[in-house]
C-alpha cells in the first residue's frame, strides 16, 4: 500500500516539475521565489500556547500559490514543504 502511495506522488511530482517547464507556465522566478518562502516556512512551525500542537505556516504560502500560481506550483510547494 505504501508503496502505490509512494508512487502516486512521484507521479504528481513528475507531472507538476513538466507542466512548470511548458511554455504557457507562469513567471518561473515567481514561482521561485514562493518555493524558497514555502522552504523557509516549513522550519519555523508556530506553536500554539499552552498545548503541544504547532501549526505550519507553510501551508498558508501554499494555499497562496494555488490560487495565484495554480496548481502545479503548489503541488510542487507541497512535496518541498
């Protein structure tokens, strides 16, 4: 089972990293930049008082990515998170 997971993803991974590469994708240095604060974001997790979850504040770039860059930026955001 996991490895069927496993590979799904590599497979959206794979889909994602070509449809960036074709030339209708938007701005790469955009999409660059949002991956490096996605990058940044994933190491600082923000704890919540008095309890011992965290929140990831990576996931709020992401979601930012899906709407203004589309989906294949944000998959790729995801597997880098």
């Amino acid at each position: 089972m996991w490895l069927a997971i496993a590979v799904a993803g590599a497979l959206a991974l794979i889909a994602a990293l070509v449809a960036m590469l074709s030339p209708t994708a938007p701005d790469r240095l955009q999409t660059l930049v949002a991956l490096l604060f996605v990058a940044v974001a994933a190491c600082f997790p923000v704890q919540i008082p008095r309890t011992k979850y965290s929140i990831g504040a990576a996931d709020v770039f992401v979601f930012l990515m899906l709407s203004v860059l589309g989906p294949p930026a944000a998959v790729l955001a995801v597997g880098l998170e």
